[in-house]
C-alpha cells in the first residue's frame, strides 16, 4: 500500500474528500511533523465525515445481505436479458442524497430484532418442553406434590448403572416407594415417595446413590403444561412467519441500496 501526504486549499476541501470516497481503500492516518502553527497549513479533521460514511456503508450492507435470500434467483438465459444501468457519478450522490436509507434501514433491523427474539422464545419453549417430555406420565398436578402433608415426593434421576443397587437400597426402607416415571439410553427417570419419618435416610441412599434432583415447574399436569407451551411455539413461529414475509416484501427496494453502496 502506498503513502503519502496530501495538501489541498481549504475550500477545495469537501470536493476532494468526495473524490476519495470513489476509492474503496483509502485509510487516514494522523500526519507526522506538520506545523500546525506554520501559515495556511493544517491536517485536516475528517474522522467525523469518514466515521459517518463508514457506518451508512454498513447500514446499507446490512439490509443488502438481510434482503438478498429473498431475492428470485434468475435462470442463466433470464439473467443474460437483463441489461445492467449505468450511472454518473453525479447521478449516484444525488440519488444517495435523496434517498432516506436509513428509515429503510430502522423499520427493517426493527423486523429483524422482533423476528430473532421471538427465534430465541421458541428455542427457550422447546427447551422447557424437552424438560417435561420425562415427566409426562405423572398423573397429578404439580402444585399437589408440595402439598402434602405426611410425605416428601423427590423427582429426579439416576444412572442406569446404578439403578440395581439403588433399587435394592430402596426396598430396604419400610416406608419409601419408587416410581418409575420414565428411562431413556442413560437415566431413569424417578419420582421418590418419602414418608417423612423416615426421610433422613431416604436421602442418605438418594445421595450415595447419585440420585439426581430435577426441578420440574409448572402446577398443572405435566402433560397440560407441555400443551400450553407447545400452543406458545405455535404462535410465535406463526409471527416468525408473518415477519418474514413482511421483510421478504421489501425485496423491490433491493438494488436500490445496491446503487446507494455503490
């Protein structure tokens, strides 16, 4: 890359600056040795004017690359029809300095942040939902389990490796009962029912064993509660949708923030 100093007059100063603006990589530094008390001679302050364009630069790229996928893609003999435009420099300032890019460009990152929030609700949804899938089978309510009075119910998990010995350390205990809720490749899942004189040394064979406590939330059926979460999905994945056919409609206004990088 090539360097050099560059003097100008003063009132020839915001010509030359547009001039540079035609060259993607210019890069100011900041001038060594130069006197600024020396008669007519000062650096320039562009970091402003240059920030400001950077960043439009960027503005405008964004929305590029947000409306690109929706843009037809044209077949080999379509393309070849089209006959590119061409413009004057002139034409492209004026073009750019009429155009309100960045109102374009605040409605459509406004769509995008709503459409990614509401990306991130749905995976949050899921998750919850994977959580309960487990604990389906559960025939009471969840807010019953913390109301009771004589027992102690323990939902959690425990190793298939260690199941044999924790059941048979179970069965020990006059006044504990396990219920098998579900199993996967790696855990059964279980709902431990404690009576509370004896709940010490329920949770002494609990934590030898590596029993693994789950936090189930949520006061309905589980199977309600995975209903009313999977109803939450349906409806954000319906805004998911009506956001993107809103951002997909503005494809029209594609090449023109193609001309306006330009």
């Amino acid at each position: 890359m090539s360097k050099f100093n560059l003097f100008s007059f003063d009132d020839q100063r915001d010509a030359l600056l547009k001039k540079l603006q035609e060259f993607n990589y210019v890069h100011f530094n900041k001038v060594e040795g130069v006197d600024e008390k020396s008669e007519g001679v000062r650096e320039v302050d562009n970091g402003d004017k240059l920030f400001a364009i950077e960043e439009n630069l960027t503005k405008i790229n964004y929305v590029i690359n947000l409306l690109e996928p929706y843009q037809k893609k044209l077949s080999t003999v379509e393309g070849l029809k089209i006959v590119p435009k061409s413009y004057t420099l002139k034409q492209l300032r004026e073009f750019g300095s009429d155009y309100d890019f960045q109102k374009v460009y605040e409605g459509l990152k406004n769509l995008e942040d709503e459409k990614n929030d509401l990306l991130q609700e749905i995976q949050n949804l899921k998750g919850k939902i994977g959580e309960l899938k487990p604990w389906e089978k559960i025939d009471i309510p969840l807010s019953d389990l913390r109301k009771l009075n004589r027992v102690e119910i323990f939902l959690g998990t425990v190793s298939v490796r260690f199941a044999e010995d924790f059941m048979a350390e179970v069965k020990s205990l006059s006044m504990v009962q396990v219920e098998e809720i579900s199993r996967d490749g790696n855990n059964l899942y279980l709902a431990v029912i404690c009576d509370l004189d004896q709940k010490e040394e329920c949770l002494d064979v609990l934590r030898k064993n590596g029993f693994s406590n789950a936090e189930v939330k949520g006061n309905k059926l589980v199977r309600d509660e995975i209903k009313d979460l999977e109803a939450k999905v349906k409806e954000s994945e319906s805004k998911v949708n009506s956001i993107t056919e809103e951002i997909g409609s503005n494809v029209k206004i594609l090449d023109d923030f193609k001309l306006g990088y330009e």
